[in-house]
C-alpha cells in the first residue's frame, strides 16, 4: 500500500504547491490517485489555513474528495487541531460524514479515548507511534490495539544519515504490534531514506506534501502526483534489495 499524505499541517507559509481548501485538496488528491497512490491522507482546514476537526470542515473536504476518487480517505486527530482530550472526543462524535481511517498519535493525551470514540463510530483508526515518544509502550499496553487498522510507525528524526537506524529501533520498539499492519514514513529530509527502508522491509510507506516538499534530488515538489511518480520506482528497485 502506497499512501499520500496530501498536506499535513503545512500552510500557505509553505507555498501555494500546498493544497489547503476542500478544492484544492480534492483535485490534489485526484492527481496523487491517478498517479498510482491507494490511500489518502488529509488535514481538513479552516479558511485560515488551520488544522480542524469541525464536522463542517471535515464534510465538506471528504464530500469533495470523494467526487473526484474512490480510494479510501483518513483525517488527522492530532491535538494541535483541538488541544483538550475531552474536546477532540466530542468533534469525532459531532462528526456528520465520516472518513474511511483516522490517524490517533498514540503519545498524546486522550488517545485511547479518541481512538474508542472512533471505533464506536466505525472509523478505522490509524495508530501514529512517532520515534521519540512513549507511544509504542503505550500502544503495547493498550486494550485497543488489536482493534486498530494499521500502525503509522513515524520517525521523527529527519537526520537522512541516522533516520534509517531510528526506524529500525522505532520497530524494534514496536515489537508485534498487535499483529497489526505496519506502515513506516519518514519527514523531510529523511522521507526519502526512510521510504526505501519501508519498501527493503516489505512494509506500507506513504509520501507527499505532508512528509516532504523535495524530490529525492532535492528539487521542490510541484505536486503531490509528482512525489508519487517519484517513489513509485523507487519502491517497485527497492523491494528486491536486501534490508
């Protein structure tokens, strides 16, 4: 599975390459689909640009996503859409259409209720375990964790020289995960080496805007379809090296 994570929590600070509105995203995401992607990741925004779980929001970008793919599409839940636990359970609740997958980074506070509030629902929770954080011995420990999609095993070390060794320890850290699906990423200048390590280790990997705005030459993205045509090869090359 090759996801595109479309444009994160990056803004209009970021270039105009970022797509923010419900428009934007959708036809962003139709060339990622069309470009070979099988999955979408997306941060619904607000007119300013900012990260939202509002039910309004959030109908109105998936709406418009899904008349331009039939792929499945998750949101974000991060806590700096809505800082308070107890808030972010009551916007999934609020929810009026609802996304296929919802990604719950499993360090921050409230997680397990969110994701339960998700699950309760009928929304496939994605478990975000960022390097760096306590989140896969909380994931370890959690009643929840059978019960979840996939594992988003992020490494936040975006050194390109030691990411490679943070997500093989961010792994190991994982252990079984629940006999989960696992799908490993990495951010800017490590999403590329990251990538690869993903596709020697026969896992998901995802990439876009979200994760990077360069190509693996170090050129600037001019879309999402084009990161994806980018890693496409490099995962079908990849796959047949040694891990």
């Amino acid at each position: 599975m090759v996801q595109v994570c479309v444009n994160g929590a990056r803004g209009a600070r970021d270039g105009a390459v970022v797509p923010l509105s419900a428009g934007a995203v959708a036809g962003s995401a139709a060339g990622a689909v069309a470009a070979g992607a099988t999955d979408l990741h997306v941060h619904p925004k607000t007119p300013c640009g900012r990260d939202t779980l509002s039910p309004r929001v959030l109908a109105a970008t998936l709406t418009a996503v899904r008349a331009r793919v039939s792929v499945p599409v998750g949101v974000t839940t991060g806590a700096w859409a809505e800082p308070a636990p107890a808030d972010r359970v009551r916007r999934v609740r609020s929810w009026t259409v609802l996304p296929d997958h919802a990604s719950v980074n499993w360090h921050e506070p409230g997680a397990e209720e969110v994701a339960a509030a998700l699950l309760e629902r009928g929304v496939g929770v994605e478990a975000g375990i960022w390097s760096g954080t306590d989140g896969a011995a909380r994931f370890a420990r959690s009643p929840l964790g059978p019960r979840v999609l996939r594992v988003l095993a992020e490494v936040t070390d975006t050194d390109p020289a030691t990411a490679p060794g943070t997500a093989r320890d961010l792994l190991s850290a994982l252990g079984p995960a629940h006999g989960r699906p696992v799908l490993l990423h990495g951010e800017d200048d490590a999403a590329w080496p990251v990538l690869r390590l993903a596709a020697r280790l026969s896992l998901a990997t995802r990439i876009g805007l979200e994760d990077t705005l360069h190509l693996p030459d170090g050129r600037r993205a001019t879309s999402n379809a084009q990161l994806l045509t980018e890693a496409l090869p490099l995962l079908t090359t990849t796959r047949h090296q040694r891990p």
